[in-house]
C-alpha cells in the first residue's frame, strides 16, 4: 500500500500541473528583448547562503531564496537549513526572500492554506521581509487548483518546475523553472538552456537547494554552480531577482 501511494502521490502532482498549465486563463503576456535569468533557491539549505549567495555576488547579481518558516535551523542527515539570522543576511546582501509555505508541505495536503501562509508571513516579518513576501514557490514543484484564488490574493508569481522557458502568453500564478540537480554533468550541461534564451528571449528560472561540495540529490557543487552563472553573465543575460524580472516586464 505504501508503494503505491508512493507512485500515486508524484502522479497527482504531475496532472494537476499540466491541467494547470493548460487551462489557465489569468495569462499575460512576457516580452523581453533581453533575455532575463534567476537564480532561485528552495527550502533553503544554509550552504546556499554560504556558497550560492557568494557566487552570484561575485558576478553582481541577485537571487530569490524562498523560505519555509517550519524548516528554520533544522538539522537534516544530510544538510542544515537556514536560520533566521541567515534570512536576515540574505536580506541584507540585497537578495530576495520568498514564500515557500511554512510547513512545507503539498498545497492539497494542507488543511488551511492561508493559516499557514500567514505563519510564514509571521516568520519572515520577523526576520525583516517587511511589507511581506511577494514572490511564492510550491513545496515539491506541486500546484493545486483549489489553491490559486489564495495564492492570487497574496503574490505576484508563483513558480513551479516544468522545465521550460518563460516566453510569450504565461500564467504569473505557474512560472515554469529548470532544476539545477544531480549527476553533476547534467547540472554543468544546464548552459544549453543559457543558450535557448540567448537566442530567443525570454525569462529562464533556474532553482536548486544545496550548493555543497558534497551535494544532496537536489543541488550541485559551488564550482557547477559559478559555471553556470558565469556562463550566463559572459552570453550578457540580464541576472535579476524574481522580484526585479517582474519589475522589468511589467508585471
């Protein structure tokens, strides 16, 4: 029984998605004559603080670190997650924080959706997200439909995975983003997407978790991920904040 809802439950997230994605009204329209990428990170672990943050510092640019209150310094086998004093650096060093829930948990697995989006606010306000977090990622890339008039009435965007590129009549609610994950090979091959951009504009969302020399399933090495940025800035993509790239369509 186990097994099987361990197959069902990936499969849900995957359908609602698509029916998502292809039945959303609430589009606009993204033109871009050049050819924008974020950096995003989930949960967050704190090497994406100490690592990733730096990186794209290096080439003076910016990320969106979307921040689950109910992960707060914990201590995992494999990684630790961010504290609130290392929120409050990302926001200092000019990054930007987003919502990622607080009990990071699947939209359709939570009971009260906004009750728990207003503990996160709660979180981030206190860690100095003032007004509040205008930028959201779904816990597991898993949307919900009976989700999106909340997620609607409190931000901006909402990014999903998808493995795409932003481009032409997009549904703000659901941003597509390309992980950036093991085997590492696949991660440093990721400049293809850099090149798709380049060569047709428009906004490409890169997420990932850990940046570590020993990386969990979900993040790449330091070394992979200043590749990649590197790569970005040397093509002249504009690097933004999910913020900022929505500032600079019009949305």
């Amino acid at each position: 029984m186990l097994e099987r809802q361990s197959r069902i439950g990936p499969l849900v997230d995957r359908l609602a998605n698509r029916a998502i994605w292809k039945l959303a009204r609430s589009r606009r329209l993204l033109e871009t004559d050049v050819p924008l990428v974020s950096f995003t990170f989930d949960d967050v672990p704190d090497s994406a603080l100490g690592a990733g943050a730096a990186v794209l510092e290096k080439y003076e640019a910016r990320g969106t670190f979307y921040i689950a209150g109910g992960l707060a310094g914990q201590v995992e086998p494999d990684r630790r997650l961010i504290t609130p004093e290392g929120c409050g650096e990302l926001l200092a060093r000019g990054h930007e924080i987003g919502c990622h829930t607080f009990s990071h948990r699947r939209l359709r697995d939570i009971a009260g959706l906004g009750a728990d989006l207003d503990r996160n606010d709660a979180y981030l306000k206190r860690v100095g997200v003032s007004p509040g977090a205008s930028n959201f990622a779904f816990p597991y890339n898993a949307a919900w439909p009976s989700a999106r008039d909340e997620l609607r009435r409190r931000y901006r965007t909402c990014r999903a995975a998808g493995e795409a590129i932003n481009r032409g009549a997009v549904d703000p609610m659901m941003l597509k983003g390309v992980e950036i994950r093991q085997p590492e090979h696949e991660a440093r091959a990721l400049t293809s997407w850099i090149d798709d951009v380049v060569e047709r504009p428009g906004w490409l969302i890169f997420f990932t978790h850990d940046i570590a020399m020993q990386p969990t399933s979900y993040g790449c090495t330091p070394e992979t991920f200043d590749h990649l940025v590197r790569y970005a800035v040397e093509k002249g993509c504009c690097i933004l904040r999910v913020d900022s790239a929505a500032d600079r369509i019009g949305w």
